[in-house]
C-alpha cells in the first residue's frame, strides 16, 4: 500500500531523511519511533503530499507522491502534529466544512460527518465550539478529519503527544480499531506506545533507519540490556567478585546501601539476558540476594543498543547519545 525508496530531504544543507526506505501493506498499523528532530514529521509530510523529497521515491496505492499528488492524497488522511482546527467552529460544522474542502460530495457529506463522528465518539460533542474541547477531543475531532474521506491510507503524527494517560488509551483503542480498516502509519517518540499499538516498528534516528521489526522481537532484542539493579546482603569485595565473575557481566558498581544491604549496578553484555544467573551466582556464593530489578532505558540508550547490536551506525548513535 505504502512504498518508500531511499527517501531522501535536506534542507539547506542540512539533511532531515537520509535514504529511507519501507513498505507498509495493508491493513498494517506502522510506528515510527524515533527521538525529536529524527525525522518522521518530515517523512509523513512527504507522503501527504506537503513536501516534495529531494531524492528518492514514495508512492500511496501505486501512485507517485510526486507526480500524482491528487490521486494520493485522495487515498490518504492525515494528521498533523498541530491539527488545523478552527476554535470558533462547532465540532459538526468544522467536519462539513473539512468534507467540503475534501472533495466529498454534497449528498454524500452527512453520512459521511456522521460516520466519522461515530468512528472517533465525538457525538457527544457535536455542537460544542472546538475552543472549548479538552485535549483529548480535540485530537479525536483530528483524527475525525482525517477519516472524513474515508481514505485507505491514515498518517498520525504523534497522535498521543501532549494527553493525559486516560486519553492516551482512549486515542490508541481508537487507533487500533482504525486498523484493519486503513493502513496506518503513526509517530511517536514513546516506546510504550508503538508496542501496546503497532503491529511493526520502524525506528528511525538522525534522518535513518535504525531498526525495523515486531515490537515484540525488539523487546526481546531489548531484553536484557541496560543496567539491572541489586540489592544485596554480604560484605561489599566478595559480593562485587561474585558478581563480576558472572558470565556476560561486563562491570558492577555498588551505588548505596542500606541496612546491611549494598545496591549495586550491574551492566551486563548487549542482547544477554543475565538475570538468571546473576541470581544464582549470588545466592550460590553464600551471599542473601534481596532484589532484581532492570533498570528501564532511556531512548537514547534504546538507539544505542540497537545500533550497536546491529553493528550499523554505531558512532551516529554514539553521538547522538553525547548530544
Ligand atoms: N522547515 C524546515 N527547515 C529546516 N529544517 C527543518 C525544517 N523542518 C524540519 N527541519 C529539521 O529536520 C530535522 C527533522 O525534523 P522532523 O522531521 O520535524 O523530526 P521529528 O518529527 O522526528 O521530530 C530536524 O533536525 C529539524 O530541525
Ligand atoms: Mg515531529
């Protein structure tokens, strides 16, 4: 449905998308996880027709980005990272108003109003002024722009930023139920989000594509690396030889400590799951282990790593981590 070749925009001489390349077919709900100023915005701006690449290709449903601007953007809904919506406009009237710039017929505009107002549960606030909807209608109203036309194709540039977490679920059961139905493409630079929405994750840094997968395969990529955190019983020099003797365990560090306990820092080996056997080793070596934690990572260190392990792009990601 999606095809994108060695996709390419600079600004000046500055480079925003760097030889990107993916495919999306249908029915497929696609993230773009990627940090601030790596990308996507500018990519979906593409796609929608609102920028043209400075090299490379894209096409929506067979049809060139380019060359067939019309023919695309009829098969495509978008919402931008700051929807144009109108405060002083009903909810109602703003849709029919979007519809008839869209080209929807004028027979056809209240069925299609009132699909998308059933599809996104604005109903409630049909003839409420859009100044006055909280954040989380108003991006539901957004999305209802989007799907007016009733498009193939949806793009949602961080359709979950700024919400508060009730409406954050709210928007990805939204999403996913626009799924199946459309191909989706959404942005974001929150983990959580592709993996509780997407069913494939293109994570992109500085312009490239860094890593391309199922959510849960780059979990488990994931899985294991960063730092683990324990807490441990036992005098400070034998549990730091225990522990540094664990195999895939590059450096411990103790942190603190507490009643007897030492918390210490584990760093363990990229794509090694040491858990189970840090575990073992403490408790085989005398010591009293009482806890384990891994230590979330920042998605920086998520770059890194995948980076790394791939062996691509090591030193970009290296720097992207100092900047
Ligand atoms: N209109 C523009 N002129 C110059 N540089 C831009 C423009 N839009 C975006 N950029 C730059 O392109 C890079 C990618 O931006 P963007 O696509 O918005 O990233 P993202 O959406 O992932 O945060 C950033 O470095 C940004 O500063
Ligand atoms: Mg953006």
């Amino acid at each position: 449905m999606i095809e994108v070749d060695s996709l390419t925009k600079r600004y000046g001489r500055a480079t925003a998308v760097d030889g990107v390349s993916f495919r999306v077919e249908k029915g497929e709900i696609l993230g773009f996880l990627g940090p601030n100023g790596a990308g996507k915005t500018t990519t979906m701006r593409i796609l929608t027709c609102y920028l043209p690449p400075t090299q490379g290709t894209a096409r929506v449903g067979g049809y060139d980005v380019f060359e067939q601007p019309m023919e695309v953007r009829r098969r495509v809904g978008y919402l931008p990272e700051t929807p144009p919506l109108y405060p002083d406009m009903e909810v109602h009237d703003y849709l029919d108003f979007c519809a008839k710039i869209k080209g929807v017929a004028a027979r056809e505009r209240e069925a299609k109003v009132g699909a998308a107002i059933d599809k996104c549960r604005v109903g409630d606030v049909r003839t409420t002024l859009i100044g006055k909807l909280s954040k989380g209608y108003r991006q539901r109203v957004g999305v209802a722009q989007a799907i007016l036309h009733n498009p193939d194709v949806l793009i949602l540039d961080e359709p979950t930023a700024g919400l508060d977490p009730k409406q954050i679920i709210e928007t990805r059961e939204l999403i996913r139920g626009l799924g199946g139905d459309h191909t989706v493409i959404l942005s974001t630079h929150i983990l959580p989000e592709v993996q509780l929405t997407c069913g494939r994750v293109l994570i992109i840094n500085e312009g490239r594509v860094v890593a391309e997968d199922s959510p849960e395969n780059l979990t488990r990529r994931l899985k294991g690396a960063g730092t683990l955190r324990i807490e441990v019983r036992g005098e400070e020099n034998a549990v730091l030889a225990t522990v540094r003797a664990v195999p895939g365990i590059l450096a411990a560090h103790v942190r603190g400590g507490h009643d007897e306990a030492l918390v210490i820092d584990v760093e363990a080996e990229a794509g090694r799951d040491v858990r189970s056997d840090l575990a073992g080793a403490v408790v085989t070596g005398g010591h009293g282990l009482l806890g384990l934690q891994q230590m979330g990572m920042s998605l920086e260190e998520i770059f890194l790593h995948l980076t790394t392990t791939d062996e691509t792009e090591a030193a970009g990601a290296a720097e992207a981590k100092e900047a």
